[in-house]
C-alpha cells in the first residue's frame, strides 16, 4: 500500500515536470519568434545584463592641477553573422565594403583591417576602442547595420610627459598597470554598477549605478616638477646620460616634492613604448651611489665618536687593503697629506673614508647601514620600488669595508639614499617617504596622510656637524658649483665607476651626481640628481650635476617665498634701489564672454611662482614655466579665451632682467 502510494507520487510528479517543460519551451520560442520578428523589423532588443563601469578618480598635484582623469568614451564593434544574415535576406541595403569604408572615413583605420574582422565567421569583434562620442555619435546617425557600442573610460593625462613614470598607465580594461595608478588602483576604480533586462515577457530592469573612484592628491608640486623636468630635458641634451634621475624631497616630513627620469614617455600613448621607457629610475634603478653615500659614512663615525670634524688623517693618495690598492677620484696616487675629516670630505677623498669606515668596525657599519634604510624598501606609496643590495654581511672584506666607506661595492636606490640623507638633513630622523597626500572619496571623506618617522638614527648635534662640514663641500670643496649667494647650501658630490663586462670597475663609464639641500638650518628641499654614463669630456658630479641642483634649489625657494637664510641678504631675489616701479598685473578685459568649459587667461605680470600657479589654478589652467624670479612674458595673452585645462607658457626673469628689457624697449626721450 505504501509503494503504491509513493509510485503514483512519483508518476505525478513526472508529469506535472513535463508540464512544465512544454510551458517553459513555448515561452521560449515565443521569445525567438518574437526576437526575429523584431529583428526583421530592424529593432534592437536588450535581453542582457551589463556591468556599468564607474569612472576612475583624479590625480591632482599639490595645487588642485589635474594631472590624470577618466573621460567617456565608447567601443565599437561588430557582429559579422548578424550582418551576413542581413543582407542575404536583403534587410539592408549596406554592403560590408560600404560599411568598412564608413568606420574608416570616421574612425581613421585602413578599411581592409575592418573589413577583414567584418569577414569573419563570428558572433562579435571588437573594431575600435576609447572612440570619441563625436566620432561615436557619426556613426550610429549613420545606423549601420550590426554595429554596436559598448561604454568605455579613456584615461588621459592633461600634462603629457610630466611625472609620466610617477603616474603610471592604465590598461585597455580600466586598471592601473603601474605606477600611482597601479599602486592606488583599488582607491581609484571605484564600484561597478549592474545594469539587466530580463527579458521581454518580464521588461523590468534592474540597475545599480556604478560609484565613482576615490580622486588623489598629490604631495608633488607641478611647479617643482617642471623645474625637474626642464633640466633632465637639458641634462639629456648636454650629457647623452644612458639614464638621468632627478628627486626632490621635504627632508622634513618625507613629501615627495617631484621626481622624474629620462627616458621618459607619454602616458597618453603609452601602447606605443616599452618597460623600460616607462621605469621610474628614482625608485627603480639600484646603483654604486659613489662619494654621496661619504655623507653616511661620516653621520655613522660622527655619531658613534670614532672621528671628529678636524681629526687629522694621512692621505698620501692611494691605500693598501691586502693586494689592492685604492687612489682617490681625481688623480692616480696624488698625495694630499695631512688632512682633517672635514678636509677629507671637501676633497671627496676614497683614502680618508676608507680609514673612517673600517675603524667604524663591520658590526656598527652595518647596524647604520640598516638603520639607515639600506637594504630594503622604503615602502613609498607607488609602485615600482627596488630594494637595492648590500654585501652579506657575514661575506664583508676588508677590501668591501672599505670601498662600502665611499659608496662602492653596495646597491642603493635614489629613493633610499635621499630618504637617509633627509635624516641628515632634519636632525636624524628617517621618515618614511610619500607621495599621496590626500585620498577624498566620493562620500566626501578624507583619508589624510600624515608624516610617518621610522626611527631616530643620529643625534640632532651629529645631523649638525654633518651639515657644517656638508655646507663646507659646496662653500670651498668639489660642491661650489651649487653655490647659491644668501643661501646656505648643505650638498655632496659623486662620480662613481660603474662595473664593466670583467667584473672590474670600469676607467670610461661613470655614474656622476649630486646630494643637496637648503637652506641648511631648515631644509625646504632635499634633491638627488645623477646621470648613467655621461658622455664628454667631463664626468665629475660636481661640475655636471652641481649647477642643475643650484638651478632647481633656487628656482624652489623662490617659489616657496625663502628665497634667503635667516637675515642673509640675497643676491638673487634682492630688489635693486631704483625709481622704476616692480611690474604689475594689469586689468583683463577678456575677448568675448566665455561659454561653459572654458576661462579667460588672467594677467600674470609680475608675479612670483608661487602667486603665478594659484592664479592659474584658480582658472583652472595648466602651466608651463620657464626660467626663474617674477613673470615677464606669457602665452596665450591675457583676456584670451581658452579651454579649462589649456597650457599657458610663463617666462619668469629677475626684476632686473625685467627692467633692462623695459629700458631698451622705451628709451628714454632726447634732452
């Protein structure tokens, strides 16, 4: 009784499935009919769900200038079964060869490459990506057959080469590849949306919109930056470097202030370089840092007493470690005598720091190698970053001690080095580098970062008679060629032989640089400059690299509004007695009124840096400055009107330059 009662449950069951089988498969060939019935009819139905992309936060620098954005654009594509099905039933009058010569004409590819996809015996392919919505607009007024598009983001980056290996690129499928955008990828995509319609029995639709990006604020300053960027341009030009890296830093916090490398690219056409253009060498390319690591050196014997500044050391220009012999950089066993540590320093001589490293002992040595930083990463908020290499440290020689002592034998990056010299430069502390100062989101909350100290690694009073003797090196040493006049410029030159093809150390190609900061008694800006394998007659570090620190160091605290230390006067800032009144802007009277999207070019006669980039900013305009001191020229005129975002190039001269060419232009009348 109980199996029977179960089998006919069993046998009911079956049937109500069945039931449901036919209804469900009439419904779907409903759909079908229903769907070739609209098709033959030439209407579009939507019977699939989509992901909604969101749009990709901002990257601003320091002064709100945007330096990277996400715009709309559109993908187009075809479906080649579609339109073969089409034009066989002659429900169109297109040829493929028509509609491959259209997307040409519009979209600017060869027509035999898109009527080659259109051949194909495919369901879809993909014709174009991040097209315009002009463009995208051209062509669905054409109505196509079997033509569709797709919401795309295009990431474009308003300053072109600018911080471009800082930036980094982002992929076809919207994520950060490298760089920031890589490292804060997550932060700045944002939240997909969900878009679906089920089908057209049930018509309703789903959605759930997309949530912007995260928008990033940069501790880097466009100002600085282009400064940077100005002289890799010259440096490449004068010296044929392999590579060429420049970093600036707030020694006293750990911002990032600009930072940029040649080879270099733009972020725009990004599909058009390789890896290695697109490498940012300050944080990426391990070196022999060469005579500016003697600033470690000497901060670790100063510190742990084992020398003193006028300690006096024998240099007879070369010194025997076991079989070796090491000569100092300028000469082959020139003796130097008897000299001081703060002698030694200012002659960057290999002899003197050798006799300072080793009696500092391996043990010690190492501990402020590491204390130091050395060795391992910063942890800089981008991606890219090297950990340089030290020698093991059960595996040190003597010979390794000493040439370690002045920056050979050991790795460091650029990012390291100016990290450790920072520390020197502030009173001790190693801070941990950063380059995002700000992260908003959508909801309006900041996430702020805040200067983050690793460690005291020496003492206020060592960090001060580092700067004493480093202030030394560029008043009388191999630095003077940074001098600045009323300005209290702390600085170390390098020229390091890079290792050839044999192992050994090469006698052509050099790594030449140069540390600094200023003003030395409160550091605005800490900078490391170096270039791979100069060529020339020159390789030193003090008479390459030297002037471009001066150049960038001035043109920075001119900007910032120090243009002195102290109570010293200035020499480059000092505004001459004359009757002549210092220039100002003039009142704008903009060529038309201008519509939404655009802004009046302000007058920016007269000003400073500083005052120039807040005024643009304010437009919401870019810049391009050039030279240092007040604003003597620029271009667009001021009153034109311009689209936001558009670059204004600024001509910066001393008030004498100014009043010189004021002169000449409007001499004046005969007596």
């Amino acid at each position: 009784m109980k199996r029977s009662y179960f089998a006919r449950e069993k046998v009911l069951y079956l049937v109500l499935v069945l039931m449901a089988t036919v209804i469900v498969g009439r419904l779907f060939m409903l759909q079908v009919i229903d769907a070739a019935e609209l098709k033959a009819k030439g209407i579009e139905r939507r019977t699939s769900s989509a992901s909604l992309l969101p749009e990709r936060g901002k990257i601003l620098d320091a002064q709100g200038n945007v330096l990277a954005q996400s715009i709309p654009v559109k993908e187009v594509y075809g479906d080649p079964r579609a339109i073969n099905e089409l034009i066989e039933n002659k429900q169109t009058k297109w040829t493929k060869e028509e509609i491959a010569a259209k997307l040409s004409e519009i979209l600017s590819i060869e027509q035999e490459v898109i009527l080659e996809k259109l051949n194909r015996d495919l369901a879809w392919v993909n014709i174009a990506n991040h097209v315009e919505l002009e463009k995208a607009d051209q062509i669905k007024a054409l109505k196509l057959p079997g033509i569709g598009f797709s919401d795309q983001q295009k990431r474009v980056y308003p300053m072109d080469r600018l911080a471009a290996s800082v930036l980094g690129i982002v992929n076809l499928a919207g994520n950060g590849a490298e760089g920031l955008e890589n490292f804060y990828d997550k932060e700045l995509y944002g939240t997909p949306g969900y878009s679906s319609q089920q089908s057209l029995l049930n018509p309703s639709q789903l959605n759930e919109p997309a949530l912007k990006g995260a928008d990033l604020r940069l501790t880097l300053d466009s100002t600085i930056q282009y400064l940077i960027e100005q002289q890799l341009d010259q440096l490449l030009e004068t010296t044929q470097g392999k590579n060429i890296a420049i970093l600036a830093m707030d020694p006293m916090t750990g911002k990032i202030l600009g930072m940029g490398s040649r080879p270099s690219y733009n972020p725009n056409d990004y599909l058009t370089t390789n890896a290695e253009e697109r490498r940012n060498l300050t944080i990426g390319m391990p070196y022999e840092p060469g005579s500016t690591f003697k600033i470690i050196t000497g901060a670790a014997a100063l510190e742990e007493g084992t020398v003193q500044p006028d300690d006096l050391f024998e240099d007879p220009g070369y010194i025997q470690i076991g079989p070796r012999y090491i000569t100092n950089w300028d000469s082959d066993f020139r003796p130097h005598g008897k000299v001081t540590f703060t002698e030694g320093m200012m002659l960057s001589s290999n002899v003197v720091l050798s006799q300072v490293g080793m009696n500092l002992g391996k043990e010690t040595f190492y501990t402020y190698l590491k204390a130091f930083g050395f060795g391992s990463r910063t942890g800089i908020d981008i991606t890219g970053e090297d950990g340089g290499l030290l020698v093991p440290q059960d595996q040190a020689r003597d010979i390794d001690m000493a040439t370690m002592s002045f920056g050979q034998a050991n790795l460091v990056t650029p990012i390291q080095l100016l990290t450790a010299i920072s520390s020197v430069a502030n009173g001790g502390t190693l801070y941990k580098p950063y380059i995002v100062d700000k992260i908003t989101f959508p909801d309006g909350t900041v996430q702020e970062k805040k200067p983050e100290p690793v460690r005291q690694v020496i003492s206020k009073a060592t960090a001060e008679q580092m700067t004493a003797i480093l202030e030394a090196v560029v008043n009388e040493g191999t630095g003077g060629a940074a001098k600045i006049p009323g300005i209290r410029v702390a600085g170390k030159t390098g020229t390091a032989q890079k290792v050839d093809s044999t192992g050994g150390y090469s006698k052509t190609d050099f790594i030449a640089s140069f540390a600094a900061y200023a003003p030395a008694d409160n550091p605005k800006i800490a900078l490391l400059i170096l270039i791979d394998t100069p060529q020339g007659e020159s390789h030193q570090g003090g008479t390459l690299a030297g002037p471009v620190a001066k150049t960038i160091i001035e043109g920075t605290l001119q900007y910032y509004g120090i243009p002195v230390s102290g109570e010293t006067p200035s020499e480059v800032s000092e505004i001459p007695e004359t009757s002549f009144e210092r220039p100002a802007p003039g009142e704008v009277v903009p060529e038309r009124a201008p519509l939404k999207g655009e802004s009046v070019v302000p007058d920016l006669t007269g000003l400073t840096m500083r005052q120039a980039g807040e005024k643009l900013a304010a437009a919401e305009l870019h810049f391009h400055f050039s030279g240092t001191g007040l604003v003597r020229g620029q271009n667009p005129q001021p009153g034109k009107v311009v689209n936001a975002g558009t670059v204004i190039n600024v001509e910066f001269a001393t008030l004498e330059e100014i009043l010189q060419q004021g002169s000449e232009a409007e001499p004046p009348p005969n007596p």
